[in-house]
C-alpha cells in the first residue's frame, strides 16, 4: 500500500510540474504540419489556428475552429480530440458531446494517446473509474508519461487528495 500511494504521490507531483512548463501543453497540442497543395491544407490551418487558441485557453473560440476544421475534413482526429477538450473544458453540459468526439478521434487514430489521456479524465471526471483505468491501461503501451498523468488524475479522484494542485486542464 506504501508503495502504490508513494507511486500516486509521484505521479501527481510529476502531472504538476509537467502542467507548470509551458512546452508541456504545448505536447497535448502541437500543431499539425500543413499539408500545402492537399484538400486537406485547408483543414489543417483552420485546426492550427484552434489549438493556437486552446493555448491561450480560449475554449469557445478554439471550439469554433475546431468545428470548422472537421466541417472541412470530418477525418482529422486531432481536431475531434481537441474539439472534445475545448467542449470538456466549458463545463458538465458539454461532457456527452466530448465523449462522442474522443470516441471518434479514436476510432479515426486508434494509437493516439492524448485522446485515451484526456477521455481517461472525463471518465474520471464523471465518476467512471472503470473506464478511466481501461485508457490508463492502454496509455502505459503508447505513452507512459500521459499514463502517469492520467494515474495521478485517477488517484486524486479515488483518494480525494487535492494538495498536488493538478492543472486546470483536468478539471
């Protein structure tokens, strides 16, 4: 028992540290590269200029770019993970909405991992831990960093400890 609270312990210190770094957000939502000359070069400017936004935690607005970004190409899995952020960020009322752009982001680009993180949260969030340890355990096989985030998430949930001081990201 020492050990998995001196594990969480870690964890959250880590998420909190991580979340302190500027570079670290930047992680979750690096720009995508522009694919000049493609139908999808549109698209992509349209993502980048949303998660320029999402930095400066401007939700609504990066929620609006992020629309427009999948209106011109439904299959950019990014811009649904990063659209579900923005949605999960604005409040309780847009959590089945986000959940349907996590899913889809998924179902898009099964390996990519800040959607397993971040859906991992909102599972968190609303209480369904069972489903937020099934994307921690699929995070440790793609990105053991954001699976130490999501634990730490997960702990502080479980436990109540609220002293690490994690990021208004997982709120």
């Amino acid at each position: 028992m020492k050990r998995l609270h001196r594990a969480g312990a870690a964890a959250l210190t880590a998420t909190a540290l991580a979340f302190s770094c500027p570079a670290a957000m930047a992680v979750e939502s690096d720009p995508l590269p522009v694919p000049a000359g493609s139908p999808r070069e549109q698209a992509v400017l349209t993502y980048n200029d949303g998660v320029r936004l999402l930095v400066d935690k401007r939700y609504a607005e990066a929620q609006a770019r992020f629309e427009s970004a999948l209106a011109l190409d439904e299959r950019l899995a990014e811009a649904h993970n990063n659209l579900a952020f923005s949605l999960r960020m604005q409040g309780k009322g847009n959590f089945d909405r986000a959940l349907k752009h996590y899913n889809r982001a998924l179902e898009l680009k099964p390996d990519l991992a800040q959607a397993y993180m971040y859906r991992g949260v909102l599972f968190t969030q609303t209480g369904d831990l069972k489903r937020a340890s099934a994307d921690h355990e699929r995070l440790l096989k793609l990105d053991r960093n954001l699976a130490a985030q999501l634990e730490a998430v997960i702990v502080r949930r479980v436990t109540g400890d609220d002293r690490a001081g994690i990021a208004p990201q997982y709120e």
